[in-house]
C-alpha cells in the first residue's frame, strides 16, 4: 500500500482503544493502527515494532486458530514518512475525545499495522461502489462460569455482565443498566437472541455501534449518552431494508424496520462462513454451566409468565458465536482459581527473572504459543508449567469476552447472488454479508491483579445493593439476622 502517495486530508480518526488510535482512509478500504504512548514513556522504535510485530503474530498464528481465516484480519506492518504521520496527527487531533487526549499518537517510529477496514464488506468487491451497512457488536461473555473455585454461589446463578451494570451504574458511567444479557444473544434460541438484540438497540451503551458507508450513525457518543432515537436510525435504515418505499412514516414503519434488522442480524450470527479447527477442538461440556442468567430481563419476564425455564437451542457449531463461545470458555476456572496461579509465577519470576522470555508471557505468540493453549486439564500437578498454561488459556478468554463482531451488508440483486456468496433475505430486500471479529489484542498479564480486584468488587456490590433488594428472601434473612443481633446485645 502506497501510504505515502495518498493526501492525508483522505484520512479520518475512526477511533482509539487504551493501547493504540485508528484512522481510515475515505476512498479505500483501509485503516492505519498507530501505538499511543502515555506522556514521559515515549518507546523507542524497535520497541514499537516489536509491540506491533506481536500484535499481527498473535492475531495471525493464534487467532486465527480459534475463530478461522475469513473471520480475522491480523494486517500487516507498514512503515510511513514521518512527515505524513506528524500531519495526520494534527488533523485528527481536534476529532479525538477529551478523555483519549492524555495520550499521544506515535509520530516517531512511523511503523503501524495496515489493516482492512471492517465496516466494509470484506468478501466480495463487486458491491464497494454501493451503500454499505455495518453493525459492530460486542458480545461480552457468553456463559455462567461454572468452576468449583468459585466463592459466592450468585456467580452460578447472574453473569458477570449483568452484575457489572449495576456498578457502572452507581459509578456513573452510565444512566441506567442495560436490558441486554450476553446468554440470551449466545442461546442460539431465536426469540431470546432478537430479545438480546433490541436491548443493545434500547441501550448500546458502548456493545453496539452502526455505520453507514463508514460513517457512524447509531451508538454510544460518549461515556454518558447513547444515541436512542430509533426513529432517526429507521431512517437511515429504510433504504436499506424498503428501497421502494413501500411504508408510510410512523412508529410503525420505525418498529418493522427495526423488526428486519434484527432478523438480519440474527441470521448473519448464526451463518457459517468459515471452516476451523477450533470448532473440532475439545473444550469443557457446555452442560456443566447453567445456560441461562437469573438476572435477564428475559428470564425474568418468563417468571412472570409462570414459565420457569428458558429453551437454549444451540450455536451451529461453525458461526462465529460458537467459535467465540469456545474461546471464552478457555477460563475454566474463574479469576478465582486463576489468581494463585498467577501468584505462583509471580513468585517464580521473583527467584528467575531471567525466565519470562522462556515462559513466553510477552510473546512470541507463534504455533508453538497455540499448541501449548490446547491443554485442557485441570488437575493441578503445583508445577509452574501448569500455571502458565492455565494464565494463558485465561488472557486469550479474557480477548475473546471483550473482541467486537463486525457484520458488513451490501444490497444485493437476485442475479448477483450464487451459492459461493452469502445471502441474507428480508421481506423487501436482499443482502451480501461478511463477518468479522476484531479487537483481538492478547489481554495483558499484568492485569490479572486488577481483574481478580474488580470481580470482588462487581460480586459485593450486587450482593449488598442489587440481589439484597430484588430478594425477598434475602432481604427477610438480613432483618432477621439484624433481629437475632439485637435479641443477642439485650441478652
């Protein structure tokens, strides 16, 4: 790719993670990943590369493995004039959050990853020149952990992500919990996947994001507001969905084309488009998690209904929800089970700090990284080989809970459509699709501390402010209890 030959007044700032900041180019389907790096810690060069370098081997020689070729892009490094770099900086600067500015774009390496640009469709060129629609989802995780290391029995029963709402809520990071439960999007049971679906509409929160030719126009916009206007997004929607214009305007056009959307969705989640290994790879029986939340909205709604179970009709084994199910699934012993094994290597490294590049902690992630991943067992042998094992079956589980799915759709004619292109129907149109996942950097090991800390701190919260309250039960056993005290101080 020709970077140099393009004006960087053609590139625009699409977006930053903790580690690094993304801009795409407005006529080609690509994205540049530049590192950014805290002030007063400027890396040097061969630093950079080596970090980036990291980043593609991981994605390409373990990732890759898990989710299969079609459905990641691991990119490959470029290396820029530095005048371009430092001119593009200034242009996207005045675009990039307040909360992002702490940190500064490299301009000295010039090195970044060339990538593709995922809200693009990524299969099938004939359709670039047409409007095209992409929805970004980020799915959390997909099951109830299920390991005996486990101290509080409501983990077995509430997911993590609906007992964090309540503690990003109390902390303000945002007005109001969320309706979605990732176990209802990971059901494979269409009803409670469309219910999943038009929570993450009702609320995206940052779990859901919509582009049109690239552009965003539904989703989060900041850490406190979301964009909710679902007449507005039907509007963008529509000629999409009705290009006849055969619908009168009105809540009612508003809820059939969101109706068609998440039909859309749904099916495009549930499609196999790519063959993998990891769909043949043994992993821990779904059946010894609980396979749903007790508190879903859903669920909940059933309870009202005097129905007690939710019906969970599976993933095909070949969509990239399984896939990513499985790789979630690697944390088979919770953060609980993982930390003292976190400590053990800690302790290890304390004696032989000269080991961390023979444990490969911070890479090389190549086949050999892979093979060592695929050790299953839990019967712990007190080794360090054990350990690391486990803490790094733990960091790619932890990759796949918080990666984003990308579903591109491009209208589509019926004499366009053949068997080797995948077609998804509506009642009005057609669409060639393409899937993606991204946001597949290998979670640090150094956060293992932070992770053990936070999962306290949701579990308590919820256990004092949410369950105590929402429980009858529970909240009669607290005043008893307070009951039983008080007889006891009078005694």
């Amino acid at each position: 790719m020709e970077v140099e030959k393009m004006d960087e007044n053609e590139w625009k700032y699409h977006g930053e993670g903790n580690q690094s900041l993304v801009v795409s180019h407005c006529q080609r389907c690509v994205v540049l990943r530049f590192l950014k790096s805290p002030p007063n810690k400027n890396k040097t060069s061969e630093e950079i590369l080596h970090h980036l370098q990291n980043i593609v081997d991981f994605g390409k020689h373990v990732m890759k493995q898990f989710f299969g070729e079609n459905y990641v892009h691991h990119g490959e490094i470029v290396q820029l004039p530095l005048d371009f770099v430092r001119q593009l900086c200034l242009k996207i600067q005045p675009e990039r959050p307040e909360s992002r500015c702490d940190k500064d774009m490299d301009t000295l390496s010039g090195y970044a990853v060339c990538l593709p640009n995922l809200t693009r469709l990524q299969t099938y060129r004939f359709s670039e020149h047409r409007p095209i629609l992409c929805i970004e989802i980020k799915p959390k995780c997909g099951f109830i952990p299920f390991s005996s290391h486990i101290s509080q029995e409501i983990k077995h029963k509430v997911c993590r992500y609906c007992m964090h709402q309540h503690l990003k809520v109390a902390n303000g990071k945002w007005k109001r919990p969320s309706k979605y439960c990732p176990l209802d999007l990971f059901s494979g049971n269409k009803q409670r996947m469309h219910f999943a679906l038009k929570s993450l509409l009702q609320e995206a929160q940052n779990n859901l994001k919509i582009f049109k030719n690239g552009e965003l126009i539904y989703g989060c916009k900041d850490d406190q507001d979301s964009v909710s206007d679902w007449n507005e997004l039907a509007h963008h929607l529509k000629p999409f969905f009705f290009p006849s214009n055969g619908l009168v305007s009105g809540p009612h056009c508003t809820r059939t084309i969101v109706k068609e959307l998440i039909h859309v969705i749904t099916v495009t989640l549930l499609s196999s488009t790519d063959a993998c290994r990891a769909g043949d790879m043994k992993t821990v029986p779904v059946s010894q998690g609980r396979s749903y939340c007790e508190a879903s909205a859903f669920n909940k709604e059933l309870v009202r209904n005097g129905k007690h179970k939710l019906e969970s009709s599976g993933l095909p084994r070949g969509c990239l929800l399984y896939k990513t199910l499985q790789a979630q699934r690697l944390d088979m012993l919770d953060i609980e089970g993982l930390y003292p094994l976190y400590s053990r290597i800690e302790q290890y490294l304390e004696e032989f700090p000269e080991e961390r590049s023979t444990l490969q902690i911070d890479g090389p992630y190549n086949e050999a990284f892979y093979e060592k991943l695929l050790d299953l067992s839990t019967e712990d042998d007190g080794t360090v080989a054990f350990a690391l094992t486990k803490v790094q079956q733990y960091r790619i589980a932890m990759t796949a809970k918080d990666c984003s799915i990308m579903i591109a759709l491009s209208p589509c004619l019926q004499d366009e459509c053949s068997e080797q292109r995948p077609v998804v129907l509506t009642s009005k149109s057609r669409f060639t699709f393409s899937v993606s996942v991204l946001d597949l950097d290998l979670k640090p090991y150094e956060s293992i501390p932070h992770q053990y800390k936070l999962d306290g701190k949701i579990v308590n919260y919820y256990l004092k402010n949410v369950q105590a309250k929402d429980d009858p039960v529970m909240s009669n056993l607290f005043k008893e209890n307070e009951d039983c005290t008080l007889v006891l101080h009078k005694v």
